[in-house]
C-alpha cells in the first residue's frame, strides 16, 4: 500500500502529490470536504487514461487508492526532475543578474547524476531560465546563451 511522499510542482505551476511508489497525481476540483482531498493519476489523459484516483486525509497525511489500479508502471525519474526544474525556475526568478550558465552549474550541481541525464539538452534549459526572467521582470525578451558553444562550464 503506498504512502504520501511528498508535494511537486508542475509545469505550470499546479501542486501535484506524489506517492511512495512513485506514481504523480493531480488534484481534482477542490469541494467542501475539509478533511480530505481527492487526486487522480496524472496520466489521466489520452493514451493511457489511467483510471488510478487517491484520497489524502489532511490531519495526518495518510494516503487511500481508489477502487481502479494503475494501468502503467510508476515513472521514478520524473519527480527528481520535475524538482530540478522547479528549481531552475526559481533561481532564474529570484537571481535575474546572474549568468544563465552560473544557475544552470548550480542547480545541476546539485542533482544526481542520474537524474541530469533525464533532463532537456542545455539549450532547452537555457530558455527556460530566459524565459523565467522576462516572465519575472516583464520584459519581452532576455538575450543571452542560445547555443551550446554559448556555454561553458568550469
């Protein structure tokens, strides 16, 4: 029986749940039930439309499955990178002076091994630290590092 493990963030910004076992949920429309809340799998979607829903009970975090399973393996390397990316994001937002290459040396720094080599190419990265700051500071467009030989790392 899996536990409650720990709060992400997604793409977008929305709180997402992630359990022991490694499976993401996303939560449901809130109602007025203050003692619980409800999340389906986040793979609820086209193709895999998994049917997977779980409770978490508020006052002490304990985790209850729905009556459908999951019908996909659990991805263990998405929620380390979902983390790394936030992260980046973060960083790129609150350090709008820094270099790309500096936040980028940093928040890889601190990440496993494994888990940068699930992450997008440099380049990707690069713009979305760029973008996090003309989202942060309003302005249309940072310019800096677009291309690999752009970045260097010591």
């Amino acid at each position: 029986m899996p536990t409650f493990s720990k709060f992400i963030y997604g793409q977008r910004g929305s709180q997402q749940m992630v359990d022991s076992d490694g499976f993401i949920y996303s939560r449901k429309k809130p109602r007025d039930a203050p003692l619980y809340s409800a999340w389906r799998c986040r793979k609820n979607n086209p193709p895999t439309k998994c049917p997977c829903h779980a409770y978490l009970t508020l006052p002490d975090n304990s985790l209850t499955l729905g009556s459908k399973p999951h019908n996909h393996p659990a991805d263990n390397a998405a929620p380390p990178k979902r983390e790394v990316l936030s992260t980046l994001k973060r960083k790129a937002a609150e350090q709008p002076l820094s270099v790309t290459q500096n936040i980028l040396s940093e928040v890889l720094a601190d990440s496993t091994l494994e888990t940068n080599q699930t992450l997008p190419t440099m380049e990707s990265l690069a713009r979305v630290v760029q973008r996090c700051r003309a989202v942060s500071s309003g302005s249309a467009q940072h310019t800096e590092a677009t291309s690999s030989d752009d970045l260097e790392f010591q």
